[in-house]
C-alpha cells in the first residue's frame, strides 16, 4: 500500500490506474497538447478525403458525392501513360542524386567548423552558406540562369579565361548538364542551413572524450572518425530515414524554373512537375490526384522499411 500510495503522490501508473485516471491526474499538462492536436486534424487529416478524387471521375460542380466511382482507372492510366518511364527514371536518379551528395554534405560542412578555431572565421562561413537556404527558388533560379549565361555569364568567362572553352556554352538547354546543375544549386542553397543541427548535435559531444585521445595521441582526424562521427550517429540516422521516405520528392520549384526549356524534359520532368503539368494545368483533377497517392504510398513503404532496416542499430524512429 505505501509503494501505491508513493506512485500515486508522485504520478506514477499504478496497476488500478485507468488510462482515463491518468489523463484527469495530468490534465493541466494534457490541455497543451490540444492545440497542436487541433492543427494536425484540421490541416493534414481532415483534406486527406480528397483522396476520393483517385478513384472517381471528379466534377468540380457535382462533387464528391456526386462525381461517378471508376475504381483504379486513373491508377491504370497512369502506369500506361507514355511517359511513366521517363518520369519514374528521371524522378529516382535526381532523388538519388541529391540522397547520395546532398544528404552527407551539410555532415562534412558541420565537422570541419567544428574544427576552425577562428570564432570569427567560422560565424563568416556559417552566415554566408546559411543565406542561400533564405532565398526563394525564383531568386536563385534567376542567380544560377545569370552565372550560366553565355552573355557575360561569369561561369562562361571564367572557363574560357582557362582556355577549357572557346566559346560560350548555353549549359541550361544542354539535357548532359541539367542533373549536374541541379544537385549542385540544390547543395549550394541547403548545405548551411542543413548543417545547423548537425552543429548543435557535435556542440553536445563531451569534450572529455576528445581530451583524453590527444593525451592517448589521436590527431584531429582521428578523433572526428572515432568520437564525433560516433557521437552523432543517431542524428544523422534519424535524418536519413526521413530522407529515404522522401525519396521520390525529387523537387518542384527548382525543376520548374530551372528545367522550364522544353529541350530538358526528358531529363527533368519527374513525378511532381509531370502531375503539375499533365494534371492540374489541363484540370485532370482525378488524375494528378492518383499519380500523387501513388507517389505518397511508395514514400511510406520506404519511411517503413528505412526504420526497419534503422531499429537494428537500435536508432530508429519508432
């Protein structure tokens, strides 16, 4: 009775607690998830019913309950499309792309300003590569089409002043060059901003391990691969499964003005540009819909196996 009595004083489940007893024992602390509960079924559960639109010939003026059932027509449709092969190629080799260079980028950024010693020198580097991420994508597409000109553009003179090039290269109507320009304007603008919970995660490393390898001889190098890299392991798991689960999110906004010469779209239409196109600028409503969902439940496979394959090194999500 005494061990009872001590978990109910100070909060402590009890074989007799009820799950209804213990949320009226903490409901001061229980209101204040409320309202994030509120925000979560407003903005993301209840619009998850216009997922219906997948499986019914929408008319905007019948609607949801009006329009007619037509099953996986517009799933087949999409599969069978001419272009569901680019798109599918195109969509996989930029997330790709982007996972194996843009996810490891902001690690290498956030370990070596943790070994600058110079506080000035690093802050100068963190404010600089955080600016970009601050920058819409128009702003930067308009930047990176500007760099690439082939009048006066720096990129243009800068090479031919190498002799690598004699004359100007129009590199945004070039498909060789589009991936590449891509991932690289893709990195440039996240790398810092990226970085910054990587940095707060290697803040947190204790500094006593590193000092007692430099009494044992470790140099720098050896203590980021051996102590930090270790350290911080969880963090960069934990990010590289929402990572995979966004696999197929290979961009939009940086594809659409980037990728806006019709010369590039048998490199650059991917999953979300193609629904833009093909299915809300020509109001297929049913259709975009479809190939989005189709989009949205590959991602949940792959959050789910990445967390599987994650759980035996005992960091994953859930």
């Amino acid at each position: 009775m005494q061990k009872i009595a001590y978990k109910l004083e100070h909060g402590q489940k009890t074989g007799n607690d009820s799950l209804l007893k213990r949320i009226l024992k903490q409901w001061d602390l229980q209101l204040m998830v409320v309202p994030a509960l509120l925000f979560i079924l407003v903005f993301s559960y209840i619009p998850m019913y216009g997922v219906l639109m997948a499986f019914q010939d929408y008319n905007l003026f019948k609607g949801f309950t009006g329009s007619p059932w037509v099953g996986f027509k517009h799933f087949e449709m999409f599969f069978h499309a001419p272009e569901f092969w680019t798109v599918m190629r195109n969509t996989i080799v930029i997330s790709l792309l982007k996972l194996l260079i843009g996810f490891p980028a902001p690690i290498a950024l956030a370990l070596m300003l943790n070994e600058v010693k110079s506080r000035v020198f690093k802050r100068t580097v963190q404010t600089i590569s955080y600016l970009p991420h601050f920058l819409s994508w128009v702003i930067v597409s308009g930047f990176i089409m500007s760099m690439l000109s082939t009048e006066n553009g720096s990129v243009n003179m800068l090479l031919q002043k190498l002799s690598l090039i004699y004359e100007p290269v129009n590199f945004l109507s070039l498909p060789e060059y589009f991936w590449t320009i891509l991932v690289a304007t893709g990195v440039w603008k996240e790398i810092g901003f990226s970085s910054i919970v990587y940095l707060a995660a290697i803040a947190g490393v204790d500094p006593h391990m590193h000092e007692a390898a430099a009494m044992d001889g470790a140099s720098r190098l050896r203590q980021m691969f051996s102590i930090t890299l270790p350290s911080i392991l969880p963090v960069i798991i934990v990010f590289m499964i929402l990572a995979v689960g966004n696999l197929l999110s290979a961009g939009f906004e940086d594809i659409l003005l980037l990728g806006s010469n019709p010369v590039l779209r048998d490199v650059g239409d991917v999953i979300d540009t193609y629904v833009y196109r093909i299915g809300i600028q020509n109001n297929r409503y049913s259709y975009a819909t479809a190939a989005g969902l189709f989009k949205s439940l590959i991602g949940v496979f792959l959050l789910v196996g990445a967390n599987y394959a994650a759980r035996k090194s005992g960091n994953s999500l859930w």
